[in-house]
C-alpha cells in the first residue's frame, strides 16, 4: 500500500544544539536505512519549512505506523497521511 506522509517538525526551542544534532543524525541514517528497503519511496522537503512529504510502500496501516512512530524525530512531528491508490490513467507500472 502507498501512502502519502506529511512531516513537519518542530524541535523545542530549548533543546541543546547537541542533542538536536544527534537526533538528526540517527533519523537520517533510519530514514536512508528505509528508503534503501523500499519503504520509503520518496522523500522531498518542503521549501521554506523544516518538513517533508513522503510517499511510504508498506503492506498495511500497522506497518506504517510501526515506521513512523520509530522515527527518532516523531514525538516533535506534527504528522498527517494519505492512503493512495494507483489512478487508472497512470502509465507507470511502479506506482502501485
């Protein structure tokens, strides 16, 4: 099932630098980890925001949340998704 995924993140403004960095670190290093899986199929940052849109291939909604709940950067995300499916004028034959 593809969903789209809407994240934005709002770290705490009292938050050491060091602590954000580190979070940082180990979501990019989760969120690579996933896309070379496949699970996470796309990832595109939104301009002018500290946010993204994504597009996760996963089998279900659990599966899903499973994902996004590990992110080191969930409990300062404000998230919202999508579930899509293929539209029958596509001519892809990989968004399914």
């Amino acid at each position: 099932m593809l969903f789209q995924v809407e994240m934005k993140v709002n770290l705490p403004s009292d938050m050491p630098e060091s602590q954000a960095t580190e979070i940082k670190a180990t979501e990019k290093a989760y969120s690579q980890e996933l896309q070379r899986y496949g699970k996470w199929r796309h990832l595109w940052r939104v301009a002018g925001s500290y946010a993204n849109v994504s597009i996760f291939d996963v089998k279900d909604n659990t599966e899903l949340q499973d994902i996004i709940s590990r992110l080191p950067l969930f409990p300062y995300m404000e998230i919202s998704v999508k579930p899509l499916c293929r539209h029958p004028s596509s001519i892809r034959d990989d968004d399914s």
